[in-house]
C-alpha cells in the first residue's frame, strides 16, 4: 500500500478539523436554542403560576386586564418584611383601580418564613389570603394552605374597620381567627401577617393608588 503523500495527509487534517469545527458549532447553537426555548418555557411557566396565584386572592369581577400588567414598588417594604425587589400589583377595572394585592411574609413561623398574598379592596377590606410559600409541620401547621383547610378564607371580609386590634388574634390570646390545636403558633403568626398587611394599606394607599394610575 503506498503511503498517503503529504498533500493529501494536509487536506485530510484540513477536511477533519473542518468538520469537528462544523460539528461544534452546530451544537452550540442546538445548546443555545434548547437553553432559549427552556428559558422562554420557565418563564412562561412562572408567570402562568404568579398570575394563578394573584387571581386566588381577587375576585374576577374586579378586574379587566391581567393582574400582571400593573406591578407596584412597595414604599417602606420592610413593614411587610419582604425585600426590596418584592412587588405589589394594582387590580384594574375599566382604567380604575379597584384593590391591590400585597406580599406579606410572617417571620414568626414555627419553623421559619411564612410568605402570603393579600388582596385588599379600596375599601379596606379583606377579598382574598394565600399561602404561597411556608415551612411548616406536615399535619399541623399546613393547614394553612387552602388545599388542606379551609381556614385561610376566615379573612375574606375582615377589615379594620369591623375587625379590633384586639380581634386580630387568635381565641387562644382573645381574638376573632381559630387557632390549630396542636399548632397555635403558626396560625397566630399568618393572622399577625395579615393584620399588618392591612394596616400597610391604610398607611400607603393613596401613594398606592396614584401610582397604579399613572402606569
């Protein structure tokens, strides 16, 4: 067998690394399109669960336009002890703003955070509480989500204005909202939460307000 002259072993080598060079960059943009359609996918599923959630908490005849199309920055945060970034979001109907629905988290969880929506009309007045994130004992404090009880819409219809600062406990400390047996610290910590959520709305809804309608 002869043996492959210069010429040709340099136009193989060229031909090899032109089709490994081919061949990655193929895959690259095959990785770059999969990790672009997973992206688009994850944040669509994102938003999809965000705006399930915010419709839990408010009523569909209060609103118009999706509950997503008008975010709120929160003045003072930290009196709903969520961060900075966290955002609030006005409930539209024909070009007026007929409630809002803020985050609140309760860092007073027996076993940690205790993330919650609210949505509270221009009234003042409770349409809607959810648990969207929390730690809590399987069983026990759980019972907070509305898939396993019924006891987070005991809010629905509370305000300031019919509800006492005093009612705003549980009836173990004197209040209005039943506690679990077994787990009273956890029910306590969600109707605090709550209470201080509408007591932020009192403090900035006119500051809440003008600001939806300028969006």
């Amino acid at each position: 067998m002869n043996a492959e002259s210069p010429t040709s072993l340099m136009v193989s080598i060229r031909n090899g690394a032109i089709s490994l060079g081919l061949f990655a960059v193929l895959t690259a943009t095959a990785i770059s399109l999969t990790f672009v359609s997973s992206s688009d996918s994850i944040a669509a599923n994102k938003a999809a669960a965000k705006a399930k959630a915010l419709a839990a908490v408010m009523p569909a005849n209060l609103y118009d336009q999706s509950l997503l199309s008008a975010p709120l920055q929160l003045p003072n945060h930290q009196q709903l002890n969520v961060p900075e970034s966290a955002l609030g979001y006005a409930v539209i109907k024909s070009k007026l703003t007929q409630a809002v629905i803020l985050p609140v988290i309760a860092r007073d969880g027996y076993s940690g955070d205790i993330s919650l929506l609210v949505g509270i009309d221009a009234a003042g007045t409770i349409k809607g509480v959810r648990v969207i994130e929390h730690k809590e004992t399987p069983g026990l404090g759980d019972k907070i989500e509305r898939k396993k009880s019924v006891w987070i819409d005991s809010f629905m219809g509370h305000s300031l204005t019919n509800t006492t600062a005093q009612e705003w406990a549980v009836i173990k400390d004197g209040g209005e909202f039943d506690g679990f047996t077994g787990a009273t610290i956890t029910p306590r910590a969600v109707v605090n939460a709550v209470h201080q959520s509408l007591l932020y709305h009192h403090q900035h809804q006119q500051t809440l307000y003008s600001a939806a309608q300028e969006n």
